[in-house]
C-alpha cells in the first residue's frame, strides 16, 4: 500500500549520525553492492531517525543453577507484554539494563515483591 521497501536500505552499515541543527539530524550510511562488490557512501539529512539495531531480537537467557528444576514462570524481557500476570507475586528481574529497569518498576506496581539482580 505504501511501497515502503524502496525507502529501505537493507545490509547498509551506519558510519555516523550527526545532530545538524534542532530539527534536522545527519545520517551517513555504507551499501555493499553485490554486483561488483564495491562500497557506497550515502549521506542525508533527516527529520527523525528511528535506531532499530535488533539487539532483544535474540533472547539471551543465563544459565543458572537450579533453573531446570524451577517451577515458576521464566520469560525473557522480549516475551514480556504486561505487569497483570506477576499481580501478587513475588519476582525476580535478572538484569538491571534499560529494560530490566523498566519491567521491574512496571511490575513492582502489581507485584507483592520485586528484586533487581545485575552482574555489574
């Protein structure tokens, strides 16, 4: 209906964004075309730029002693879609990135306990 695929640079690699001015933000973008195998630069200047990198696209879970044998709910942050399930309920959020931030504070409005656990 839009013919958006023609507004998609697939496999291009982003050299730099740059802020210009308070309404206008510089892109600089590579494409290998597989033609000649030859790079090409792109530069253009854009209202808003929306960073989509795919960095929860995989979920990555720990491997933690005694998980196997845990009977309560394990979800990654990428299967979580609201805090009514965890209503009254004691959780644990393993994590403390943007997400893990988010969740545990979204839950720990429904929840009966939350606890934040990170590595760092």
């Amino acid at each position: 209906k839009f013919d958006l695929l023609k507004c998609i640079s697939f496999g291009s690699s982003v050299k730099q964004l740059t802020v210009l001015d308070d309404d206008q933000i510089s892109l600089e973008w590579t494409t290998n075309t597989s033609e000649n195998g030859n790079v090409e630069t792109h530069k253009e200047a854009f209202d808003n730029v929306c960073v989509c990198n795919g960095h929860y696209a995989r979920p990555a879970i720990p491997k933690l002693e005694g998980l196997d044998t845990f009977h309560g709910d394990i979800i990654h942050a990428i299967e979580y879609d609201n805090a009514q399930p965890y209503a009254g309920k004691t959780v644990l959020c393993v994590g403390a990135k943007p997400s893990g931030l988010d969740i545990s504070r979204e839950i720990g409005l429904v929840a009966k306990h939350v606890y934040l656990s990170d590595s760092a």
